[in-house]
C-alpha cells in the first residue's frame, strides 16, 4: 500500500484516484473545485486544501491536470509539488501537456532528488472509470520501474516510452490521429445520412471494414450504436472539445518545430477551432459533438 498525493480530480483525475483506493492505496486529494474533493472523501480518500498538503508525507504525487500552464504552477509555483514533496517521493504527471514543458519540470524535480515520470494516458473516461487506461510513460528506468506498478492499478497497458517527455511526445501524436479520424468518422456519418443510409448500418459495416477506428467502435459520434459514448448523452463530456483542440495546437507545434509535415492534423485543428467559436459553450461539449458542427455546416 502506497500514500498517494493526487492532484486534479476532474473527469479523469476523480475515477483514476477511486482505482487507486480501490487496489488499497491511500489517496489524499486535491482540487481547486471544492466538489470535486467532496466526492473522493465520499470513496474514502482524505481531502487536501492545498497542494502542499496534499503532498505532505506522500510516497508518490499524481497530477491529472488541464494543460501545461496548470502543471507548471501546481508544480515549480510557490507550495508547488516540487517544494513540498517528501524526499525519496516519485512524481506522476498524467496530463497532457507539451513536451518542453514535461522535461522542465521533471528536470527540475531531478535537481531536487526527486524521481519524476510524464505518464499521459489514452482511453478516456470509460477507461479512467474501468482502469483499463493506457499509459505512456517517459523518464528514467528507475522511476519507470517505480511508477509501474501504481499505473497498472489504473490502466491495463503500461508502456515506457524513452526518457523524460517522451509520453508526452507519443500522446501529442496519438491524439494527432484521434482528431483527425473523429472528424472523419463524423463525415461519414453526415454524408450517410443525406444519402439515406441508416447509421447504425453504417457502423454495422465500417466497424468490420477497413474504415474501423477507436473513434468509431469506442466512442461513435452518433447515438445508438456505442452506449457508452457521449453522443448517447447529449455530447456531455468525457474529453472535451477544448482539450482536443489543445492537444491538435500541440501536435501543429511541434510538427512546426521539427519540420514534419501535418496537413490533416492543421486541418482537424481549423475544424476544432471553428467548433469552438461558433457557440458559447462549445469548448465545453464534448470533442465528439463536432459531428453536430459538420451537420449544420453547407457548403
Ligand atoms: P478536467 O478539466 O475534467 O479536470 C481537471 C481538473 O484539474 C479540474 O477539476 C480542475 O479544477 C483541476 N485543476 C486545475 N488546476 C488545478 C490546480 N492548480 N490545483 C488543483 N486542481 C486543479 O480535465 P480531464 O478531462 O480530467 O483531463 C485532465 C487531463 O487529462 C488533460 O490534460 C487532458 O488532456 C487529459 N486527458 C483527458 C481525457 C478525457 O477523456 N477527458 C483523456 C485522455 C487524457
């Protein structure tokens, strides 16, 4: 049994530290909404007011946190993480987050004798809630082999991706291919329906054909098909549109960066960014509840 600190308890971060408990691990937890801390005291976990406090004697501190600038605050700001941790403690971040920003910090948790890993995961809520995540882990050997077994209780695949930053870098590019083949799976969707084809047929089909995707059999757009999925729930997130398209700046950036050619990522980024500016409120849908944006979109 490990204490663990647990930092953002959001869509993600609330079942991820419930799993935690529920392998018999000690969570103490910390959010900015008060409510959201409420409920893991209400699945056993002890609440925190600060950060700090929740890092207070903490064998491992796990952020699930929304971007990069909140992961640096909540661990190189004033009573961050990386002053108040234990000695000997092993730093998790399972945001996702750029890349530089992930070596920063866990080049700074270094400096001060911590062991740090980036650990991003996939999966969404459905896996967060049934611990089937998978995570990709960057950071020394030693942290990796420490972070292994607390990740295993949260996910069913645990793969260590390199050297520090290094999960970030194969999140940044999963969710690359998951924006793109959102949109995609939403087309086709749209131009079934004006063709009169029946969509349940659609994905009765193209789930055992070559168009088959996660963003199809897991987390279909339209209603019906994947009970589990968010178009079942008027579009409630799960991941939302805003996150997507964070995710979709962060590919566009590096790919910048490192002069790699993305022109389907800076398209899915122009759709995300048009989504979310046309109607208040839509950076808070969830990502699939694009297909809604594309139906009412004419040429
Ligand atoms: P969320 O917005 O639901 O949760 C984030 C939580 O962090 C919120 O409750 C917020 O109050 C809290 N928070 C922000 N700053 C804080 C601080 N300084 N101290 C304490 N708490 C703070 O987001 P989420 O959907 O849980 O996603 C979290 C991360 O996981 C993101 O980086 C996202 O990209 C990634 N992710 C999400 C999904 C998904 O399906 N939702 C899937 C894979 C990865």
């Amino acid at each position: 049994m490990a204490r663990i600190g647990f930092i953002g308890l959001g869509n993600m971060g609330l079942p991820m530290a419930e799993n935690l408990m529920k392998a018999g691990h000690a969570v103490t937890g910390f959010d900015l909404v008060k409510a959201s801390v409420g409920k893991l005291a209400v699945a056993g976990g002890t609440a925190a007011t600060s950060v700090a406090q929740a890092c207070d004697g903490a064998e491992m501190v796990i952020t699930m946190l929304p971007a990069g600038s909140h992961v640096r605050d909540a661990y190189l700001g004033e009573d961050g993480i990386v002053a108040s941790a234990a000695a000997e403690a092993l730093l998790i971040d399972s945001s996702t987050i750029d890349v530089e920003t992930a070596r920063t910090i866990a080049a700074a948790a270094v400096a001060k004798g911590l062991m740090m890993v980036d650990a991003p995961v996939s999966g969404g809520i459905a896996g967060a809630q049934g611990a089937t995540l998978t995570f990709m882990v960057g950071g020394e050997e030693a942290a990796f082999a420490r972070a292994e077994p607390i990740l295993s209780a949260m996910g069913k695949t645990v793969v260590h991706a390199g050297g520090a930053g290094n999960g970030q870098a194969a999140k940044i590019c999963n969710n690359l291919i998951l924006g793109v083949t959102m949109i995609a799976v939403s087309e086709a969707f749209v131009l079934a329906e004006k063709l009169g084809l029946e969509p349940q047929k659609l994905f009765d089909i193209a789930s055992k054909s070559s168009g088959q995707c996660w963003s199809l059999t897991s987390y279909c757009p339209v209603p019906g098909p994947v009970p589990t999925s968010p178009a079942n729930r008027d579009y409630r997130a799960g991941f939302t549109a805003a996150m997507m398209l964070k995710d979709l700046k962060l590919a566009q950036d590096v790919a910048r960066a490192t002069r790699a050619t993305s022109p389907l990522g800076a398209g899915a980024a122009a759709v995300y960014q048009a989504f979310i500016d046309n109607a208040d409120g839509n950076a808070g849908v969830d990502f699939s509840g694009i297909i809604r944006f594309l139906r009412e979109s004419t040429h």
